[in-house]
C-alpha cells in the first residue's frame, strides 16, 4: 500500500537555512528477512496453554529486585546502575560466584541484562539444573526475560543462578547479570497485569494517565497477529485483550471504541513482540478512528513506522518498547485528540530514512495539509507526551508540527549521542500553546531545544520550564526562531531552565524569571 511521508524544510538555526526535504514517498513491499539481535534461552519460556488460559487461576505477582535483602549472592557480585534496568541497577559478576533466592509459588522467572560481555550461566531450581542461560547480545537489552516456567508445585522452592565461566564464541567476557526475579503464586482470582517492562518516572495519581501496570484482568487472551486483529475487532467498552508472549507477524491494525469509563486495553508484556518483519513497508500498529483505547507494554520492532494513530480520540500508548523502525517511532495525525504517549522506551528510529526517524512525531506538516487534512491545518491537539525514554533517533527524538495546539511535553529522558543525523536538537516545536518542562537531556547535536515559527500564525507562546541536561554542542540550550521581531511568538523560556554547555550561551532571546 502506498504510504505517504511528507516533511517540509529543516528548521532553520544560527548554523543552516531552510534546505528541501522530500515530499511524498511509495513504498514498495518487499519481503526482507529479520534477525533479531538478543540472548539464545536455551530454556524456553512457558507460554500459556490456549486451551486452559480462561480456567487457570490468575498469579499474585511479586518482583524481587537485584538490591533485596532476599537474594543471597556469593563470589565478588559488584552493582552498577542504569535507569533501564528494573530499580534503576543490576547485580553483576565476572568471577566465579553465585545469586540465590527461596520463595513460596508456582512460578519464576529470571531478569537479566544482556550484552557483549556477557557469558552463560546455568539456571537450577531446588538443586537441579534446569537450563543454560546464554546472556551475549551484540547490543544491551534490559530487563531481558531470560528463564521462566510456571510448572512448579506448590510450595518453597529456591532458583540458582550460577555463572559458568563459558562463553558465547562473540561474547567478549564471561559476565552473570541479576537485574530481579519475579515470583507468582496461584491464587483463585483472575490473571493480574504483569508490572510495568520498563522502569519509567511515576506521575501523581491526579494526572489520569492509564499504564501497563493499570491494566485490568484479561476478558480474552490471544496468541497470534490474526488472533489479535479479530480480537480487537471484537471488542467493546471494558474489553482486556491480553497478548501473550510470543512473536505476532505483520501489520496490526486496529479500530475500537470504548468510553471514558470503560475503555479498551490491549496489553503485552516486552515478550510479546510484534515483528512486520521488514523497515520498508507497514506499521507495527496502526490505529484507525478510535476513541477510549490502551495499548500498553509490548515490543515493535522491525516495521516501517512503529506506532501509528490516525483520527483518534483519547487513546494511550504507554510502556511500549519501540526499536529498529524505519520512520518514527510513535505518529500521532490526522485530528486525534486528547492523547497520551507515556512512558515508552523508543530506540533505533529512521534507520531507512534518518530524516524521517523522528521519536515521538505530532501532527502534519503545511505542506500535506491539502493531500491529508483537506488542506487545513492538521488539528491534533492536546497530546500528552510524558515520562518516555527517547535515544538513537535520525531526527529529533519529539517534534510537534505546526497545527498542533495546548500539548504538554513532560519529564521525557532524551540522549542524543551517535544519532540524530538529520537533527539539531532535542525537542522542537512548530504548534502553538505547548508546555515543555521537566524534560532531561544529554549530547545534541546543536541546540538542546527549539522553536520553529516559520509557518504563518504558528510557533507561539510555546512555554519552557525546568528542563535539565547538557547540550554538548556548538548552540543554543533554547534556540527560537521566530518569524517576526523578536519577542514576537510570546515564547516563555523560563529562567528555571538548567540545560547547560551550550557553546553558544544559555537561550537566544531572555529568559523569564
């Protein structure tokens, strides 16, 4: 199918004018097999029988982090941190050693970090080894599930990790990680939503905002990409689809309409991945005229577009993993309204096209409005971008395009080193009325953030409050192109701003106290 990709000039900056980008592009389909990068499980994970999911009685889910008291290491295990990880730290040893855990259940699984340095380590439960964990990958993946079953007897029970001091033959070390383990106990009660995949900053009760952690207990469970499209097809207000692990194939598409009291979720943990199974064509999901939907905690990788939602209202993408995508990652157009894209970790974008890999995407450039909103200015308003992990994007990791009005985009973590090939900054904004505050940043290639206000009427009284970071670059911490006099977009950069080594000084136009 034909998909569209439009983008108007670049912004200009104190460093390079306006240079044309192209307009419309056709993709043609083609078939392009896919390697996923990540650790070998010689110990497959359980995956729930279809036949028994509905009378299987629901787990009581309790994750034990690396840093518990309960979790008896032996052997020289050092920490280290990375907000990635489920904590924020992991456990590591490169010597000979040990992490041990007894608890009451029927079911564990082991969370890992895996790496170019890391090596195998054997899996036993009450004594016995029950597998050989292969943790190398060529790139590190956190909070990786790298040994579950659910088959115990009831019961206290121990798991063992060791390290064997074996190798992968591209592993460059021997390394045993603990990031946690969780533990289920079958209770009489329906399936719990597993914790959120990802750690990501908690917003106050007050905000409204569905997450993975939110979501209700399973009305159907799927297993494959068909089962999920008519499942969705299916479902009505207060529907739960739960998706379980496993890899779903191709384009998944979606139109469903809950209410604000009920909505419809679709919810997978990071296990379950969608896969189209090539960068040149489809999205991962696409979403259509839909109102009151959540599709929370999955993994998309290896499509054209990530996550995509067209003409919605209401709808929330929260706690997905997004990575290895064409184009964007996350595109909100076409008048979708009151939105939410919270805490995502999005990674990997624009790797066919560095110009069009944006992160985060609002709206629709002028200069499709006539091919795609009927020649007015694509309305997608009062979008919630919050709490996401952004990194290794080809364009900026969020840019909202003018049209877009009444936005807030809050407490995101942006890095920008060895990406952004075809960006100069952070997060920039083209619409009006948007509120910027507490984001973090680090290495720009130019500008920390900025605002283009080279569309007649757009570009105004945008309003940037306690952002963090270092620019490490040769602008702006806040650049703000305006279109006439300057002053004239009403921008607010507040003086509460900490964003700092920018080689060009703190913002181009004074800041407010």
């Amino acid at each position: 199918m034909p998909l569209f990709r439009n983008r108007p000039h670049r912004t200009p900056t104190s460093r390079t004018l306006a240079r044309p980008r192209a307009y419309a592009r056709h993709a043609l389909i083609t078939a392009l097999a896919f390697t996923a990068v990540g650790v070998a499980v010689l110990a497959p994970m359980t995956v729930p029988n279809p036949g028994i999911e509905s009378a299987a009685a629901g787990p009581a889910r309790t994750i034990i982090d690396s840093s518990s008291a309960k979790i008896t290491y032996t052997g020289a295990w050092r920490s280290t941190r990375n907000s990635a990880d489920r904590g924020g730290s992991v456990r590591f040893q490169f010597s000979a050693g040990s992490a041990s855990m007894t608890f009451t259940g029927t079911s564990v699984a082991f969370i890992t970090r895996t790496t170019k340095s890391s090596g195998k380590s054997t899996v036993s439960i009450d004594g016995k080894v029950v597998a050989t964990v292969n943790a190398y990958s060529a790139r590190t993946v956190h909070q990786k599930t790298a040994f579950s079953t659910s088959s115990l007897s009831s019961g206290t029970h121990t798991i063992k990790i060791s390290r064997t001091g074996k190798k992968d033959d591209r592993s460059s070390g021997t390394n045993s990680i603990v990031d946690a383990f969780v533990v289920n106990t079958r209770t009489s009660v329906a399936p719990a939503p597993e914790p959120a995949p990802a750690p990501v900053p908690a917003l106050a009760p007050s905000t409204g905002v569905h997450r993975y952690a939110d979501c209700p207990a399973a009305t159907t469970t799927v297993y494959t990409a068909d089962e999920l499209t008519a499942a969705v097809d299916r479902a009505r207000p207060g529907t739960v689809i739960r998706m379980a692990p496993g890899t779903y194939r191709g384009q998944i598409d979606m139109h469903a309409n809950g209410t604000a009291s009920s909505p419809i979720w679709v919810c997978g943990s990071r296990d379950a991945v969608i896969n189209v199974g090539g960068i040149q064509d489809n999205h991962g999901i696409q979403v259509k005229n839909s109102s009151n939907l959540v599709i929370a905690g999955m993994t998309v990788t290896n499509s054209l577009k990530g996550i995509s939602v067209i003409s919605g209202t209401n709808v929330t993408i929260a706690d997905t993993r997004i990575d290895h995508i064409g184009y964007e990652g996350i595109h909100l157009r076409a008048f979708t309204t009151g939105s939410t894209v919270v805490g995502n970790t999005i990674s990997n974008t624009g790797k066919r096209d560095s110009s069009f890999g944006e992160g985060i995407y609002i709206g629709t450039s002028e200069n499709n409005w006539c091919a795609q909103t009927d020649c007015k200015p694509d309305r997608t308003d009062g979008t919630r971008v919050l709490s996401n992990r952004i990194s290794l994007t080809g364009a900026q990791p969020i840019e909202v395009k003018e049209g877009t009005s009444d936005g807030v985009i809050r407490d995101n973590v942006i890095d920008g080193a060895n990406a952004m090939s075809d960006a100069e900054e952070w997060v920039k904004v083209k619409g009006n009325d948007w509120t910027i505050e507490g984001n973090r940043g680090s290495n720009s290639p130019m500008h920390g953030f900025a605002v283009n206000g080279s569309v007649d009427g757009w570009g105004l009284r945008n309003t940037f409050t306690d952002n963090s970071g270092a620019v490490n670059a040769g602008g702006y911490a806040f650049f703000i192109h305006e279109k006439g006099s300057k002053g004239s977009s009403n921008t607010n950069v507040s003086c509460s701003n900490s964003v700092t080594r920018a080689s060009e000084g703190f913002s181009n136009i004074a800041c407010t106290p």
